[in-house]
C-alpha cells in the first residue's frame, strides 16, 4: 500500500452574490449583525440551470486539469452533498457521466458538512489499498453543495449563512512518501435534530402539508450547534495530528469547515494556532457546507499558501452530528505557471468527447431496448 497524494484540485462557484444588504431587504437583518455574528460578507446562489451536479462537474474537470489525469484513469468518483440532485439516483452517477468517466466507480456520501473529510478519508483508503501492479489507482473526491435551494429565505436565523459552490480534489497514490497521512472521523446521532430538514424523506414524504408548513427546509438550533463546534473542531484536529505522530506545532495550515469565523478563532485558540496558519474565505462564500473545506484549500493552494513537504490540516464538523480532520503532507510540486492554451484545449475535447459518449449510450440502450421481444 502506498499513501493517496492530493495531485490536483479545482473549484466552482456561481457567479450569481448574494451581499448582506441583498438579504436585508428579504428579512429582518442587517450588514452589521451578520458580520459580527459570523464574518460572512455575502455569499453564491447557483442560478436557474446550475444545480449540484452540474457545480460538481465544473470543479472537478478543473481538478483532473491541475493534475493532469483524463476521465479514463478515474477508478473512483465521490460526491460529498446534503444537497443531491435527486433521492435517486446518485449526483456522483450524473458527474460521472457528464466527465465521460468510463472505468468509475460512482457514489455519494452523506455526512453533512463534514462530508468532504468523510470522502477524503474513505478514497484515500481505497486509493492505497488498490494502487499496485504498475496501476496508479485514482480518485476525484468532490465536495458540492446548493443550499440555496434548501433553506427557507423567510427563516433569517439560517438563510444568512449559507452559501453554494462546489471544490474537489484528485487522488491518486505515486509510490512516494507523504500525501494523506492519517484521519479520524465521528458521529454522534442523538444530535441528529440540531440541524436537519423534517420532511421530504422516507420517514415523512412531501405531501400538501409538509410543503405548506415549510419541512422541506433546514431547521437548526444554532446556538447549540455552535457549542458543539468549538469542542469537535479542535478534538478532531488533535487526534488527527496524534495519530500522524505530529502536533499543533506542526501544522503549516488548518484549512477548517468555513462555517463561523466566531468557531474558526475559537478552534485556532484551542489548538494555540496563529491566525496566519488558519485559512478563512468565509466573508466571500458563507457556508457551503461539505464544499467549503476543498474550495478553500484550492483557494489556499492559488494564494501560494500552501508550500511542498507542508503539513495541512483540514477539519470539519457539521450535521448528523458528526466530525473529523485529515492530515496530510502536501509533497506534489505547486503550479508555477497557469494552465497553458493547449492543456486548457485537451480538456475541451476531452468534455465534448464525454457528451458524444453518454448520447451514444443513451441511443445504443434504446436501440437494445427496442429489439428486446417481451
Ligand atoms: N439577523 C438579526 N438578528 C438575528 C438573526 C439575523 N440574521 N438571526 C438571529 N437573530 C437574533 C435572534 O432572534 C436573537 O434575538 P433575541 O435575542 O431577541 O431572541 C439574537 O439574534 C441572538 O440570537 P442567537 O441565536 O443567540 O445568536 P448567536 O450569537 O448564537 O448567533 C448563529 C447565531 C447562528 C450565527 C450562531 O449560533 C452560529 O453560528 N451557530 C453555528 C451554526 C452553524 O455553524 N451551522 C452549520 C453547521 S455545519
């Protein structure tokens, strides 16, 4: 078994932003309260047409380019949401199909915000665990979101804090040493009522009444939720590092769930981190839930923030409830140059090739379908 390597990293977010005096005007709110609560300036809402999806994909070719991997070598596609497209099938099924995907394993994986971290330590076991015989086992690990259309815009307590966008990552095991190092990760289900959306699934199914008393919409009790963040952060973080043989003093930069910055400073306190070495870009995207930690590593990796042989933390809490970190060593040399004419072309071909393959299946199945006699 060889370690799993982050070899390449993309973000989307939607050009569409919602500011804090945008949704003064919706509810009773005000500039001034939203930042000081939370450090959240404005944040994305996907526009009609873009769904998780669809944000999922942009992200991830934008990975596969950074790395220089096409679809084909892809084994496995991971997509963290608490937003899927549909019940069924899974979203990582459709992004599977539109990235032309062939040899892909596809599922989602549901851990609320912690969802990324969740994802990133099941595809770094996998990756290891299948990497032989002269194969480089291969892994997009994806992490989207569009809240926007899951809360409730007369609800202030939660619409001002979330956001959309999707980021993800490719991992992929080379034989050397470093990369994803170690992860830990927990769930605590009896505080499952802290953050969830009531209704809508099989345990109460959309009808009339559940559209008319809004239980298709997040509800949470955000003071307590809080609570449990400022204890989950820094604890995962610590076992995280512990578990690599590391401390604090090792860590280069926590890349944290961007959910409060109240949360980020407290978490920052505890592990006595300064703020320099805590990553933040929450004022821009609010939160974005399980794609909050991959957009803001992309961010920190195109800031220069992020140098080889860094120790990087990412850690995350969110609903379930759960929690958990990742450590890892960053050791693939950093973009010196932005993606050439060319690389950007190969790409395009590779996407419009992608879009030829899944009619042509599509056709080659109706065809099938038509010539099968009952
Ligand atoms: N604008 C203005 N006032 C608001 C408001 C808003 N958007 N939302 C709530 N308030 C009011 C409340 O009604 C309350 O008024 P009251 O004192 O008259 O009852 C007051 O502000 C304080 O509310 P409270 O809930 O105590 O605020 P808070 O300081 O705990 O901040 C959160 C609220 C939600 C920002 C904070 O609890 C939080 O960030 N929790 C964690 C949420 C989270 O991270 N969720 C995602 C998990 S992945």
């Amino acid at each position: 078994m060889s370690p799993a390597h982050v070899v390449g990293w993309g973000k989307y977010v939607p050009e569409r932003v919602l500011s804090n005096d945008d949704l003064s005007e919706m509810v009773d709110t005000s500039d001034e309260w939203i930042r000081t609560r939370t450090g959240i300036a404005e944040r994305r809402v996907a526009e009609d047409g873009e769904s998780t999806a669809s944000m999922a994909t942009r992200a991830a070719w934008r990975a596969l380019r950074a790395a220089g991997v096409t679809p084909a070598q892809v084994d496995l596609i991971i997509v963290a949401t608490a937003t899927p497209d549909h019940a069924i099938p899974a979203t990582a099924c459709i992004v599977q199909d539109a990235l032309g995907a062939s040899n892909a394993a596809a599922f989602d994986l549901s851990a609320g915000c912690t969802g990324f971290v969740y994802a990133l330590g099941v595809a770094a076991d996998m990756v290891a665990a299948r990497d032989g015989a002269g194969k480089k086992a291969t892994a997009v690990v994806i992490g989207a979101e569009t809240l926007s259309r899951f809360v409730d815009w007369t609800d202030r307590s939660t619409c001002v804090l979330f956001g959309d966008g999707a980021g993800a990552v490719v991992l992929q095991a080379n034989g050397s040493p470093g990369g994803v190092l170690s992860t830990f990760l927990g769930a605590d289900g009896s505080g499952g009522d802290l953050l969830y959306v009531p209704a809508g699934g099989s345990e109460e199914p959309a009808s009339h009444r559940t559209v008319s008393q809004r239980l298709h919409y997040v509800r949470m009790r955000g003071r307590e939720v809080f609570r449990f963040a400022v204890r989950a952060m820094p604890d995962a973080a610590q076992q995280v590092l512990e578990q690599a043989g590391l401390t604090p003093d090792d860590v280069d930069l926590l890349v944290p769930h961007q959910a409060n910055q109240r949360i980020l400073e407290a978490a920052g306190r505890a592990l006595n981190l300064p703020p320099e070495k805590m990553y933040s870009n929450l004022e821009r995207y609010g939160n974005t839930s399980a794609a909050s930690i991959p957009i803001a590593l992309c961010e920190a990796v195109e800031e220069g923030r992020i140098s080889r042989d860094d120790v990087v933390v990412c850690v995350g809490f969110g609903a379930g409830l759960t929690w958990g970190a990742t450590a890892l060593r960053w050791s693939v040399p950093l973009p010196t140059a932005p993606p050439t004419a060319w690389g950007k072309a190969r790409y395009r071909v590779w996407r419009g090739y992608a879009s030829v393959r899944s009619l042509i299946r599509r056709l080659v199945r109706w065809l099938l379908s038509r010539s099968v006699k009952e």
